[in-house]
RNA sequence: GCCGCCGUAGCUCAGCCGGGAGAGCGCGGGGCUGUGGACCCCGAGGUCCCGGGUUCAAAUCCCGGCGGCGGCCCCA
C-alpha cells in the first residue's frame, strides 16, 4: 500500500535551513524575555471547544479545528493561545502575587485556505503581563515586542502602528453605545470601512457621534485628533493624551523606529480596551505580530476583574518577512569535520577520533571511502569545512590528516596535539609543521 | 466556505488538435587501487496527482475529488 508522500493541506515539512532559523528565532525570544522576567507556559495543544468559542460566533468555528474525541466532548486545537493562558491563570494562579509575567511559544491551528504566509499550522511566540496597569505595563510591553525584532536586525524593516482602542470605547460610552454596537463599529474600522461605520451610526440616530468620528479621522496628527476629543469629555481627551505619551516614551527609546501612531486603528479583536499594536513589514501582505490591553478578557472567563496586555508574533511570517528582505541572522555555526575512513580496519580509531572532536564542539560525521576524490567533493558541497583522513598510515603512527577543502591545505599532526587545541582552524593557523 | 492558475523523473519543465513517456540539472557507478570543483562513458529513477467517463486506443478530451500557488471571506 502507497501512502500519498504530500502533508495535508496547509501543513508542511520544514527543513533545513528554515527549521535552524525558526528554531534560532524561538531561542532569541525565549532569551529575551526571560531576561526580563518572563516564565514559560506551555499550555495543552488541544482545549475544550467552549474555551474558543465563548464570545464568538459559528464563524470561529469554521476556521477551527473541531471534533469530538472519543468519550464524545468537543474538544479544539487551539487557534491561539492567550485564551489558554487566561484558563490557566484563571486555575493556577490566582493567588500569586501581581504583576505575573508569562510567556509561550506554541503551533496553533487554523482551518483556513492556505494563502500566502498563512498555513493551518504555525507557531507563535508571546507574551502576556496580567495584572498590571499603566504606562510601564504598556511600555514594557511594546518595548520587549520591538526590542525583539532589533535583536533578529529588523528594527529598520518594521513599521510600529499604534493606537488606542480606549479612545473609542470611552467616546462610545459618553453616547451610549451599546456593547455589540461598539464591536461592530470597531470590526468595520478594522477593514477600513470607515464610510459605512458612519451611516451604520447614523441610522441608529447616534448623528452627533458621527460627526465627531468624521472630523477625527480627517485629522493628520493625534494632537489634533486630541483637541476634538477634548470637546467631548475629560476621558476620552485622556485617553488620546496616553497615546501621544506612549508615542512619545517610544520615540525616545527608539528614535531610528518608524512609529505609525494612527488614530483611526482598530484591531478586529474584540477584547482590546486600551492601546493596540501591530508590526508591519512594507510590501509583505499582513502583519507580522501584534497586540494590546485588554483589561476585560479574564472577566469573560472566570469572575475575576485582570487587567492585562500582551502581544503575539507570528514566527512564521516572521521568518518569510526575514527572507525576503535578505536578511542573515549569522546564526553561529560549529566547525564541521567528516572523518573520511579507508579501511573499516581502524574503526575504533575513527570513532574514538570521532569523540575527541565532538568533545570540542566540532559537529563529526564519518564516512567510509576508498576512493577519495568523489568524498572530498562530496564533503565539501555539504558544507563541511574539513575533512579528516584515516587509514593505515595514520593510525598506526596516531597521526591524522586534516585537510581545509576551502583552502586545500593538508596537515599532518599527532593525536597528542589535536588535544590540545581548541579549534580546529588553530592547526592551520600555526605553522605548519 | 468561494474564485483563478497549475499538477509528467529528486528539481525545472517539454510533450497535450488521442496511438513510442522524454530533456536538462541532480543522483549512483566507472575512467582515476589514499586527495576535489573540469571532462568523458555507463546506470538507476515514473501508478504522467487520484477516481470515473468517452474511445479500438487517454499524459493528452470530459466530469468529480485531492494537492500546490495566489486572491476573497475570515484573520481570535
């Protein structure tokens, strides 16, 4: 019987070189914040069904993966993961002391058409502060996210757009907008469908609110867009005054950062409350991490008032943002060596050769040829820089023979020496003896 | 869930108005018995994506499915 050899659809098989990069990206950010504090959650790959589904539609579904395991519950993969570090905090820790900073990285699942930069399984790396407010909550935040991309030196490709959900929601407040009439609001912000926002909220008689929406978003700086508010009421003018100090305390951390503050920005989500965010990368099709406050969304879960923020990026996408801008993290390569055998005669020589090397952190492979001349190409086009002869001549005087295939020199040298240095690029270094 | 283009060797593809499965690159071996990238020779490798239909005959025409790329919906 034939197996088909393709992964489903939207699956793939990640392989070298790519499976080092997404791998290295992972360390890099693990790296990161546990060097401010974070510690690793790793949530179960498969929830309950309802822990995804609370406060959203059959459209969620759809792009789930959903099935019932075998004692009948209806149980998901998980699209994301905060709604399962908001369980988790929820059954765990309640009692620790606040702030607590956690993070995760995680493949999530998505049962969408796969398009480009978007697959059904993919992974994600994030943070979330529960249980802090404010400016340094906020900032430490967004700091760590583009702190991130200058480490993997794409501070210069990214695009931080910001804004401040907080300004909507407090304006909707002051009219008296209902809940779902806010998120709809907010959902046809999202996609730029600002025309029919307007008349949505014109035909619910909110005119006034309309136009003050119109006049804001007809503004070119957030300055401006804070002097409107300030006709409205004292909170939603404060609210634009954070964004602008937010803005501000970014700019002055990051002056070289290309900092979109954009008053009309609204992610789609509907549990951000406060400042959102988002990467961009100029001429890559969609954003490549993102996130915000969202001081409501332990409440949906549990009876608890958390507020919390955090961001998500999408290791994924950040990986092809990073190839096609060129650009090479120089992910810090061990010296290889093959041990190119002649006669399986020696072979416990080749194999304790084989450990001393490894023991220096040189990557060792062997392989058994009579016939040098193919193995050295061989060799050579696999990368490895050296290749270490081994036969009758050498193993009965203890000797190696090391070659360097880029530089096509050749050293004899003693077992002896060969331990007593560090690298093997050092032999070719020294005089040859 | 919807739409468009595509699917032939490991890769890139030709063949497609029906009749023989092919090229280049790559891979393996040899020329060269312990030292390289060139060159020459030889070789292996295929359910022509799958299933059904039309036909004396299908890689080729028709239908359905699956998969790839991209777009829409969606994007927590």
């Amino acid at each position: 019987m034939k197996i088909p050899l393709e992964p489903l659809r939207g699956f793939r098989d990640i392989l070298a070189p790519d499976s080092t990069t997404l791998r290295h990206l992972m360390s890099l950010f693990r790296e990161l914040v546990e060097s401010y504090g974070y510690e690793e959650v790793i949530p179960p790959t498969l929830e309950r069904f309802e822990l995804f589904a609370i406060k959203s539609g059959e459209e969620i579904r759809r792009s789930m993966f959903v099935f019932r395991d075998k004692a009948g519950r209806e149980v998901a993969l998980r699209p994301e993961a905060t709604a399962s570090i908001a369980r988790i905090y929820l059954k765990h820790l309640r009692a620790k002391p606040k702030p607590l900073r956690l993070y995760y990285i995680v493949n999530c699942f998505r049962y969408e058409e796969p398009q480009r930069a978007r697959y059904r399984e993919f992974w994600q790396a994030g943070i979330e502060l529960l249980g802090a407010e404010g400016k340094v909550a906020d900032i430490e935040t967004i700091n760590l996210l583009i702190n991130y991309y200058e480490k993997i030196k794409m501070l210069d490709k990214i695009v931080l757009k910001i804004g401040n959900i907080g300004i909507y929601r407090s304006m909707f407040k002051h009219f008296g907008l209902a809940d779902e009439e806010q998120d709809h609001i907010l959902h046809l912000m999202d996609k730029s469908m600002y025309d029919e926002a307007l008349s949505h909220l014109e035909q619910r008689g909110f005119n006034e609110l309309a136009n003050k929406l119109q006049e804001l978003w007809t503004t070119n700086t957030i300055e401006e867009a804070a002097k409107i508010l300030s006709t409205i009421n004292k909170e939603a003018e404060k609210q634009a005054e954070y964004l602008i100090e937010i803005t501000n305390i970014i700019r002055d951390i990051y002056p070289n950062l290309a900092l979109e503050p954009d008053i009309s920005f609204a992610r789609g989500l509907a549990y951000y409350t406060g400042i959102i965010f988002e990467v961009k990368v100029p001429g890559f099709p969609v954003s490549i991490a993102g996130g915000g406050r969202y001081d409501n969304l332990i409440e949906i879960y549990g009876d608890e008032h958390v507020p919390g923020v955090g961001f998500a990026i999408g290791l994924d996408r950040t990986l092809a943002a990073l190839k096609e801008k060129g650009i090479n993290l120089g992910i810090e390569r061990r010296e290889k060596a093959t041990i190119v055998l002649i006669d399986e005669k020696y072979t416990s020589y080749a194999i304790k050769l084989q450990q001393l090397l490894t023991s220096k952190h040189v990557v060792t492979d062997i392989t058994t040829s009579s016939r040098i001349s193919k193995t050295l190409q061989k060799i050579y086009e696999k990368g490895t820089r050296y290749a270490i002869i081994v036969g009758e001549k050498e193993a009965k005087e203890n000797k190696v023979t090391i070659k360097n295939l880029e530089s096509r020199k050749q050293v004899v040298v003693q077992l002896d020496r060969l331990k007593k240095v560090e690298k093997l690029s050092n032999i070719f270094e020294q005089k040859q003896i």
